[in-house]
C-alpha cells in the first residue's frame, strides 16, 4: 500500500496541499526528510518541495511532477487515493463551515 517512504509522502503531501493544519504540515516536513535522506534527492528538489508546501496548492504540481519521474514508487492503492481525497474534502467542508458561522456572527 504506502510501502516506499515518497508514497507515504505522495499522501501527505495532497492531504497537506488542501489545509493549512499544522499537524499536516509537520507530518509533510517529516515525511519529507525521510524521502530526502531515503532517495537522496539532490538539494533543489528538497527546496522545491518545501516551497511547494508553502504555496498554495503548489503540492498538486510537485504531486503530478513525482508520479512522472517515480512511476514505479508512486503506486498508490485506489483506495489510499480516495481516502486522502475523502480527507481533504471534510477540510475544506471545515474550513467554509468555520467561515460561514463566523460571518454569521458579524452580522
């Protein structure tokens, strides 16, 4: 399933691409030292993944740009994809229930 660590990477990182969690963002970091150090990516690519975490939705792109140079490490069960999409749909439900209630209440 998430047998390579740029696979588990590969989910956190769309996980993290939809929501500003903290959490999630520590777990990107983590998960991607141990891709860095594990495939020993050269230092821009560990740059360039740390700037796509800080974009917004710039980890779709590093996402489309890995499982096109590491094809046979990216396979991702479909249920793991759905899963980390089923994720990110209940964040961004949070996040626009969160938004709403508080305009509500500035009114």
């Amino acid at each position: 399933m998430l047998q390579t660590p740029l696979a588990r990477f590969r989910v956190i990182a769309l996980a993290e691409g939809i929501s500003y969690l903290a959490l999630l963002f520590i777990a990107y970091l983590l998960t991607l030292a141990h891709v860095y150090f594990h495939d020993k990516w050269k230092f821009s690519q560990g740059v360039i993944a740390v700037l796509a975490s800080i974009i917004p939705f710039a980890t779709f792109f590093l996402d489309r740009k890995l499982s096109r140079d590491y094809p046979s490490k990216l396979k991702l069960e479909s249920k793991v994809y759905l899963f980390v999409w089923f994720l990110a749909y209940l964040i961004v439900l949070s996040a626009v229930y969160k938004l709403v209630t508080f305009y509500t209440h500035l009114r």
